[in-house]
C-alpha cells in the first residue's frame, strides 16, 4: 500500500546537487519501497541509502571486495592511426 510521500519545502534544494542514475527495475523497486514504508521521496530514500553506506580511508564501500579498476593491468585495444 502506498503512503503519500512529503516533499521537501520550497528552496530546500538551493544547495543539493543533481545526481542522475539508470538503475534496474529490481532497484527502483527497492527505492520505491523504502521511500513509500517511510513516506519520504524517492530523492530522500537514496539520500538515505547512501548516507548508511560505510567507505574505507579510499572511499571504497566496506561491503566491496571485488576488482578495482586500478588492479586492472589491460591496455585499451585502441587501433592505431595511419
């Protein structure tokens, strides 16, 4: 069931950045029912989400463990040029 979700007040976005994401259809399902369970927007629950996400002294996600791309050791296949 659906709550009605609270927007933020007027001029509370005067500095907030925009952050534009793709995500599958099993995610956004998962925002939306976070942000619907705590009546919040959709902006507010991945705010949320990110807040809860703890980072290493790197800024890696504490929950990762796998390859980074630095530990990559592949050279780009780039054609060359005549």
């Amino acid at each position: 069931m659906s709550t009605t979700r609270q927007r933020r007040p007027h001029g509370s976005n005067a500095n907030r950045s925009q952050v534009v994401v793709r995500v599958g259809p099993e995610i956004k399902a998962k925002i939306d029912r976070v942000a619907d369970a705590l009546a919040i927007s959709q902006s507010a629950a991945f705010e949320l989400i990110v807040e809860h996400i703890e980072v290493d002294a790197n800024g890696r996600p504490s929950f990762y463990d796998g390859p980074l791309a630095s530990d990559v050791n592949e050279e780009l296949p780039l054609a060359s040029s005549a």
